[in-house]
C-alpha cells in the first residue's frame, strides 16, 4: 500500500489547544519577554510532501471534498439541519481570498453560503456583535464561509480599543455559548486561523503594488496594521487560548506557503463532513414502479 502522505492527520497537526504563537512571524527580533519563533508560518504540518507533491494533491482532494458536499446538500434537501461552517480569520493577506477561490471554489456553488465581515455598517453598530453573524448562519445542508466574523469583535476590536476591556473581555466566554448552541443545532464548525510571517506579508503587500490587477486587493491601512503585530498576536493567542473548545476547536494554520494552507483546509474540510457520516438520502418513492412508468411513457 502507498505510504499515506501525512504522517500525522490533519486535526491533530494543526490543532491549537496549548499552542504558544511566540514571536509569530516577527523572525529573530526581541520583543521583551515573549518567546520568539516558537510557530513556524512556514512549516507544513503533517505533511511528508514538497509543494509538487501538495499541489498534485490538492488537485486529487478538490473532488473528494467536492462530493462530500454534495452529500450534505441532498441531506439538506431532505431535511437534515446539519450543516459545516468554516471560519476563516487571518492578517491581512494571510489567504482568506486564495482559501475561498481554491478551496470551497471546488464545489458546487449553490451548496455554499459566504459571508463576509467587513468594518460593520451604522445598522449593524447598534446591535449586539453576533446579530450580523446570526442572520448569515449557514441553514441545513449548506456548507458556510465566514470570511473574519465574530472573532473580529476580540481581535481587531481589542487591538484599535474599539471597545472597553471589560467590554471585549466578557466576549470570549459569550462566543463559547453561542458555538456550544450552534453544534447542538448541528453545525460543524471549523475554525481556521492563518498566520503568515512579518516578512511574508511584505512581500504580498509590494507584490499588490506592483501589479495592476492587485490594485483592488490594496488597501493603505493595512500598512499601518503591520505596526500592531504585537497587539494582535497577543490577541490571537486568547482566541486560541479562550476559545478552542471540545466542540468548535481551532486549527492553527501556517500560511507563508499558499498551497500548504489550501491544502490543510481542504482536508480540514474533508474530515468534518467524513466524520457526519452521510449517506445519500433514500428514495421518497418506490424506484422500480418509477422506472416502469418512465418506461411506458
Ligand atoms: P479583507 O481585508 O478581509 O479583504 P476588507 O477589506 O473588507 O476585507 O476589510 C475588512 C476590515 O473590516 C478588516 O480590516 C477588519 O479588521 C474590519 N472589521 C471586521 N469586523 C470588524 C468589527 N467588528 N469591528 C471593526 N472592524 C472590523
């Protein structure tokens, strides 16, 4: 038998309970007392492979996934509430984009529901945080992308101090009951944070500059974002500290190499619909009486 290319499966080489960020993607500078470089953003976890192999991959894996989902669509046709949902938090020009295009863009599109969480609207701001979330929940059978989501309410909130501590600080536990609701409902949640480095991330904002066609993906805030890695990677360490439970864990994702993270999500997405063991829904009808009357017709 072929040798497995993973020597260790995917949820358990990227799952981050326990895991310690360190200096994350800041190289060798020192930074008070933090431990440096203890996540590699440019590892690949698990995998045996090199990017030849991984791409080959991804090509084969894009149909399993593919039928997966098709089975949780025709569930959902039939009634099944369960569905997955797969959220997708990142720095800038972390992937989220690439993850949406080349991962969930192997399926079929009208089984998927994606949202995306922008900087929320004058409505949207006198609500609680979850209200935008809860509207766009993914319905039975849908396989659901939230492109950021609540967690921005602790992330980008936390660093800009949009909210006060103890207001932001309240939050995590808050998160954890809605999560705990919605797997008990029957949604899946997959959790992916993607870290790439300091260094990466320069190269993919000069490479938007460079090239017209990246123009639009170009924004001048992001610049000055990159000032307040230390703030975000203390709060992405509570996200994962806080929030990774038995029901909605986390994946820690490295994402200095694009077809690694694609790669991983796309086979996080793979054991989560394995694992609702779906089967094609039965017949609402006696097939062989159906196959007569088309016969005759
Ligand atoms: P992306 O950067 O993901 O391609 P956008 O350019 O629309 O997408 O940027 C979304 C921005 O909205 C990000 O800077 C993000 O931090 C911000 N944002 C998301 N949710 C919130 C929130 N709850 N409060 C403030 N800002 C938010």
């Amino acid at each position: 038998m072929a040798k497995s290319p993973w020597s260790t499966p995917i949820t358990e080489a990227l799952r981050a309970d326990g895991i310690e960020l360190g200096g994350i993607g800041l190289g060798d500078i020192e930074l008070g007392d933090i431990e440096l470089g203890a996540f590699d953003t440019s590892a690949t976890p698990g995998f045996r492979g090199d990017k030849k192999s991984g791409e080959r991959l991804l090509a084969e894996r894009g149909p399993v996934l593919s039928d997966l989902q098709e089975k949780l669509f025709a569930n959902g046709r039939s009634g099944d509430p369960r569905n997955v949902l797969l959220v997708l938090q990142g720095m800038d020009t972390a992937g989220k984009g690439g993850i949406v295009r080349h991962v969930i863009g192997s399926v079929d599109p009208q089984g998927v529901d994606h949202a995306a969480f922008g900087v929320p609207t004058a409505e949207e701001r006198r609500h609680h945080y979850l209200w935008r979330i809860r509207k766009r929940l993914p319905r039975g059978g849908q396989l659901g992308v939230f492109d950021r989501s609540h967690y921005e309410d602790v992330l980008v909130v936390r660093v800009h101090e949009l909210v006060p501590p103890d207001v932001w600080g309240r939050r995590y536990d808050e998160i954890n009951r809605f999560e705990r609701k919605l797997t008990e409902a029957g949604t899946t949640l997959v959790k992916v944070a993607m870290f790439v480095s300091l260094d990466e991330q320069k190269k993919r904002l000069a490479e938007r500059l460079n090239r017209p066609d990246k123009y639009w993906k170009f924004d001048p805030d992001d610049i000055a974002e990159r000032g307040h890695w230390p703030a975000y990677r203390e709060a992405y360490q509570d996200v994962l500290d806080r929030t990774s439970t038995e029901y909605a864990p986390w994946y820690a994702v490295p994402a200095d190499r694009k077809w690694y993270s694609r790669l991983a999500v796309t086979e996080l997405l793979i054991d989560a619909l394995r694992r609702l063991e779906l089967d094609w829904p039965a017949a609402q009808f006696d097939v062989e009486e159906q196959k007569r009357r088309l016969a005759a017709s």
